[in-house]
C-alpha cells in the first residue's frame, strides 16, 4: 500500500515537472 501510494506520488512529482518543464 505505501509502495503504490509513493510510486503514485512519484508519477504525479514526475508529470508536475514536466508541465513546469
């Protein structure tokens, strides 16, 4: 469950900074 919710957190992080990018 934490695996998932930080691989999770991690794509969301990952997308942001592309948008920013």
């Amino acid at each position: 469950m934490v695996q998932v919710a930080k691989t999770m957190r991690v794509e969301k992080t990952v997308v942001n900074k592309d948008v920013g990018g």
